[in-house]
C-alpha cells in the first residue's frame, strides 16, 4: 500500500464514512491538533522523569487516536465501526490527578512555564489540548460531537498540568510563579 494517494492534492480529503470535505474544515482541523497533541504525549512519554508512567502515557495516546477516529468520521455514519471512549477513561485521568496533587503543594499562584526541558514539553502538550478542546467545542456548535471527547480534552489538559507539577517536583526543579507587574 503506498502512502500517497494524490487524492488530496486539491485540498480536500475524506472522513470516515466517505464525505470528502475541504482540508480547512474544521473538523479536519480538530482532528489533525489532535494528532499533534498525540505527538507531544510521546515526547512526554519519551522524558526519562516519566518511566513509571510509560503505560499511562500510552494509554493517553490510545485514547487519541479514538478521539481522532471519531472526529474524522462523517456525522451521521453510524455504521462507520471505530473504537469507544469510555467514562471509565476520565475517571482514570482524575485519579491520576488526585494521586499527583496529594504530593504536591498546594497552588498559591500562577505557575509560568518552564525549568527543565522535560517540564516544558509538558507545558506544550497541555497548551495543544487546551487548542483541541477549543476546536472540537466549536465543531460541537455546528456538528454533533460525543461529549465524551470534550469531557475527556478538557480532563487531559488539566492530568497536563498537574503532571507538569508532578515531574518539576521529581526533576527537584523550582516552580516559578508568575509575580504580575503592579505598574
């Protein structure tokens, strides 16, 4: 099988289901931010600081590549046979969350990104899901969408956060807070 196509080289391609629509629709759009924040969960996934959450982090990519699986599919394509999001799946994130937060210290501010390297990826990957959830809400204002995927964008992003505490804390790496100028 080839990976080009040339079906694509007037700027539209397929959902799932078989609708071709531009490349710019935004479903496309939330999907491919998606995909890129897949990417940086590997990054994430390939920082030393987060060995002991290699199966967690995987899982987070699975979780992904089904949320992808749904946007690209057509609306209305119900047949279209793809994975299942779960409640269960941001119940897993908030107990991460819980976990994490009981051995960190509590938040009195701001925190700016940064530190160590590993730190700052995962600052990235949260700022793209952040992104992504803002793109599959508003897909969610013209087209149906399962509010599962936003629950569980909106879920990551804040497990992001948290884990960005987390590995500053491991990485003995000072958090700086944000001290706004007063004028």
């Amino acid at each position: 099988m080839k990976v080009y196509t040339k079906t694509g080289d007037k700027g539209d391609t397929s959902l799932l289901g078989g609708a071709r629509v531009p490349k710019s629709n935004l479903r496309i759009d939330a999907y491919g931010t998606v995909d890129e924040l897949n990417s940086y969960i590997g990054l994430l996934r390939d920082q030393p600081v987060n060995e002991s959450r290699l199966d967690l982090l995987k899982e987070i990519q699975d979780r992904l590549f089904t949320i992808g699986a749904d946007l690209a599919t057509s609306p209305g394509k119900d047949k279209v046979v793809k994975p299942d999001l779960h409640d269960a799946d941001i119940t897993l994130l908030e107990d991460q969350i819980d976990q994490m937060e009981g051995g960190l210290p509590p938040l009195t501010a701001f925190i700016l990104p940064g530190g160590h390297t590993a730190v700052s990826f995962c600052h990235v990957a949260r700022t793209v899901c952040r992104r992504a959830e803002r793109q599959v809400v508003g897909l969610a204002s013209t087209e149906p969408v399962s509010d599962l995927v936003i629950k569980y964008l909106n879920r990551l992003s804040d497990y992001l956060f948290v884990l960005g505490r987390k590995m500053a804390q491991e990485l003995n790496v000072e958090e700086v807070t944000w001290k706004p100028r007063n004028k």
